[in-house]
C-alpha cells in the first residue's frame, strides 16, 4: 500500500512540473507576440494564430488550460495591452495596478 502512495505522489508531481513546463512555454508565446506587437503592429493576430494551431492548443491543453475562444480573446487582449509577462506577474505591478483601481474607484 506505502509503494502504491509513494508511486500516486510521484507520478503527481512529475504531472506538476510538466504542467508548469508548458505554463512557461505560454508565457514565452506571449511574450514574442508582444514583441512582435511591438515591433510589426501584430501580436494580437499573432497569438491567436499560435492558440488556435494544433500546436498551440496542444500547449495550452498540457498547461492546464482550455483552449477555448474565450481564452483565445483574452491572450489577444493581454498581448494588446504591451505588458511582458514577467512584469504582468511581478508584486509591484499588482500593487501598481490596485491602486489605479482603488484611485478610480475614489474619482467615481
């Protein structure tokens, strides 16, 4: 029985960190469409080409993700809005971002 609990948690973990693996290749295909955003004026066109594709949604289904339009729409919008990814995900930018909204709240 021990072998058997021991073998779930592993096999659990190894599906974690393949799933965080795939998260990370997201976060990388984000990043080359806002810099393509950047650079062509296309990211957004970009990005949802990529999570449509057979690839693409193979990557997002492996990320723990559904590949459904409505997550298609909202890669679109966050590669429309210009923020890198590792910026979008820090501390900072968070407080940044409440407080904007708390501020409009307040103006409201």
């Amino acid at each position: 029985m021990a072998d058997f609990v021991d073998s779930t948690a592993f096999n659990f973990e190894q599906g974690q960190r393949a799933r965080k693996l795939f998260a990370a290749v997201v976060l990388a295909a984000l990043d080359d469409a806002i810099a393509d955003d950047k650079k062509y004026g296309n990211g957004p066109e970009q990005i949802a080409r990529w999570a449509r594709s057979r690839d693409g949604r193979e990557v997002l289904s492996c990320a723990g993700i559904d590949p459904n339009e409505r997550v298609v729409k909202g890669l679109m919008e966050f590669v429309s809005k210009g923020v890198r990814t590792s910026v979008a995900l820090s501390r900072e930018e968070s407080e940044r971002r409440a407080a904007m909204e708390a501020d409009q709240a307040e103006a409201a």
